[in-house]
C-alpha cells in the first residue's frame, strides 16, 4: 500500500513536515493497511473517492427514496439498493469500459461527492503503454492463480492498472445484520459487468452461500478515502500474491479509482508478479499472525523460510530501522535537527542492508527537509535532487505528492 504524505511548502522547513512524512512512511504495526500506502499517488497507491464528509450537493430525492425513474439514479445506472440499513449499493455498470464499479456507503457520503464521481467516471481509460499484455494469469501450484511476467519488466515500469469494482465503507459490515450485509454485497457484484469475473476470485473450497463476503475479506485492500476507512476490491490486482519482499508495489488514484502496479526491481519473463500484503518493517512473527489472521494463509516466502539463525538476523535489523526511527522522530520533535539527519542517514543504511524493497526517494525527500531545517543548502540541493530522481523512477508526481514541493524547495535555494 502506500502513503503519501501531503506536505504543505509552508512547513518545509518545520519539524511539522518532517515528523507527518516520517509518520506516513514506513510505518510499523499498522495491520489495517497494506502496501498499498505511500505516498501513494497513483496518489501513489491512495484510495477512490465517493466517501467524503462534506456537505450532499445533490438533490434531496437522491435522500429521500431515490426516486424511480433512470434519469433520478444519475450518475448510477441502478436505482440505490439499501436492504433496509443504513448503507446502500450505488452502481456505474459503465465505469472505464463497462467494467462498471458498485460502492457500499451511506447515501449522505454518495452524494457529497457526485459532482466528483461524475468526473471519475469520464476519466481518460488508463493503461500500461506497452505493445502487447506484460503479463499473464496462471495456475501457481499451492496458491491457485497468480501473475506471471510475460517478458522482461524494468524498475520502476507500470506493468498493471486495475480499477475498484467493489469499494465498502468499512464500517458498514458492524452496523448491519448479517442477512442485510450479505444481500447489499451480493446485490453490488450482481449489477456489474464483470461480477462472475469477481465471484470467480473466491477460493475454490469455499462452499458457503457467503462467497462475496469471503471475497472481500480475502482479496480487498484497506485504504483511506477522504479521511475514511474503506475496503476496495481489484479483480485483476486481486491476481497477484504476497512475497514479504515482492518484486513490486502498488498505488491507488483518487481520481480514477484505479490501482497501478509498479516493478520494484527488474522483473525477468516468467518470474512470479508479487506485491506485499503486509507493511513492510513487520518481524517475521508478526508478518505470520497478520497475514494468517487477515488473508488466512501461511506465507512461506523466501523471507519468511530464512533459518532461524538468518531470521533473527533480519528481525534485529528490522527492530533496529524501528528505533531509529523513533529516534529522528524524538529529536525532530525537539528541534535536533543535526542528530535528527545522523540517526536517518543510519536509518537508509539499514533499509539498504535489510533488503528492503521502498522508494528509497521518500528518505532522500526527508534529509532534503532535515537539512533545509539547518540552513545547509548544499545538501537540501543534493538529497532534494536525489528524491526527485528516484521518486520520478516510480511515477513522479503522479504518484507522489512531494515531487512538486521538492522543485519548489529547490526553486528557492
């Protein structure tokens, strides 16, 4: 998942900044979100966008019943289905391509975004530029399906965008019964398109009559939405399994609800596509119980079948990146900017030594930050030139909202 840290040039010089972009990265012991975090762009992986707090702009019918008529669901292509619960399904079978996207959400939060919706939903249809698919769908012996590498992939190369077919507000399975959950879920695949393309995700010894919910629970990555929890289901990313050091990563658009998956390192024909359904910086204990407890699986990754010896090599190491952490933090906090930038650059180091596959701009962004906190315009000037470099690799400002900021910084040297 990603996070991205959204960093006004007002603060680039305080320890405002510096502490919400060190809070946004690599953060620990988060078992809510994935990899899809970032700085994320794409938002640079981010979320959809029909969940918004604001005040409804639409019509008071849309409130009161939805009306009966086609033109009274607009921009949705079914009337809202709400089981008598507080939440409803809305659809838009035509969503990029008629592959049609079903939201599960309060009809307040649906429409206080419709005006933005109807943008989303007459957005450029996006695509990795390529001549030809740079992957395909296999069977992986003991994982089912997965995703495999059709020719040679370059760091940093988009090789997949999937859009949301099913987003749920994540608090609506704790405020309806069980039966009138099931229905609204079962109700917003019904209505797409591709809706026997998204049951077909389910693991195939699922024999129970609650298949969407199994889905859902096994397939969707959690996010935040315009400051709301939500879970967001991706037919085609759903494809691609977890490594604990995956050769890739993923970024979610506000914009277009669209997902890209992005090569963390060269990727050659036939290896395996992976991205992590875990945050990085997790000890393999950890790792294990989150990805047991929330996927229900055993992951046996390379990382995770070290010895025990190798394994607690990485797990001090990673305990290490987790103090140092909480270290910059501290000093940030305090105005030590001087130690703050010695304990990260020990920081980068361990990230590098543990293997850790992370845009390592997001780091080289913060020194930036730490040293224009001391005046030092000759490394702002250097590590600002370096974020950008790296940050442009895996999708620039596209993804990642602090590539602007970072020209601007270096605009005012």
């Amino acid at each position: 998942m990603a996070r991205l840290s959204t960093l006004g040039l007002g603060l680039l010089s305080s320890s405002t900044t510096v502490v919400a972009s060190l809070s946004n990265i690599l953060t620990y012991g988060d078992l809510e979100t994935a990899e899809v975090t970032s700085g994320h762009g794409l938002c640079g992986w981010a979320p959809p966008d029909p969940l918004n707090r604001a005040k409804p702009t639409c019509s008071t019918s849309l409130l009161q019943g939805f009306g009966t008529k086609p033109n009274q669901w607009f921009p949705w292509t079914h009337r809202p289905y709400c089981a008598d619960t507080p939440y409803c399904v809305f659809t838009n079978a035509h969503f990029h391509g008629n592959q049609g996207v079903s939201i599960i959400t309060t009809p307040e939060l649906a429409a206080s975004t419709l005006n933005k919706l109807e943008e989303t939903f007459t957005a450029p249809f996006q695509q990795p530029k390529s001549s030809g698919p740079l992957y395909e769908v296999v069977d992986m012996p003991g994982k089912g399906k997965g995703a495999v590498a059709k020719r040679k992939i370059r760091r940093g190369e988009k090789f997949m965008v999937d859009y949301a077919g099913l987003i749920a507000d994540t608090a609506f399975p704790g405020a309806t019964k069980l039966e009138a959950g099931k229905k609204l879920l079962d109700t917003a695949v019904d209505q797409l398109p591709r809706g026997q393309a998204i049951r077909s995700l389910a693991k195939s010894t699922n024999t129970t009559e609650r298949v969407v919910e199994d889905l859902l629970r096994t397939n969707s990555f959690g996010m935040t939405l315009e400051k709301r929890n939500i879970m967001a289901l991706f037919p085609e990313i759903s494809r691609m399994n977890h490594a604990c050091s995956p050769n890739s990563f993923i970024r979610f658009s506000e914009k277009t609800l669209a997902t890209a998956a992005i090569a963390f390192r060269d990727i050659e024909p036939g290896e395996e596509l992976t991205i992590s359904y875990a945050d990085f910086g997790m000890l393999r204990d950890e790792r294990q119980d989150f990805l047991h407890v929330r996927w229900g699986f055993t992951c046996t990754c390379a990382l995770c079948s070290l010895s025990e010896e190798d394994a607690a090599v990485s797990d001090e190491r990673r305990e290490k990146i987790r103090e140092v952490r909480d270290a910059v933090l501290k000093h940030v906090k305090k105005s030590e900017f001087n130690q703050a930038i010695k304990k990260h650059k020990i920081m980068i180091d361990l990230i590098v030594e543990e293997g850790m596959l992370v845009p390592l701009g997001e780091y080289y962004d913060i020194l930036a930050r730490l040293y224009d906190s001391v005046g030092d315009r000759r490394n702002v000037e250097k590590w600002a030139r370096m974020a950008i470099d790296d940050l442009e690799l895996f999708g620039g400002e596209e993804i990642y909202e602090q590539v602007p900021e970072l020209r601007d910084l270096l605009d005012g040297i």
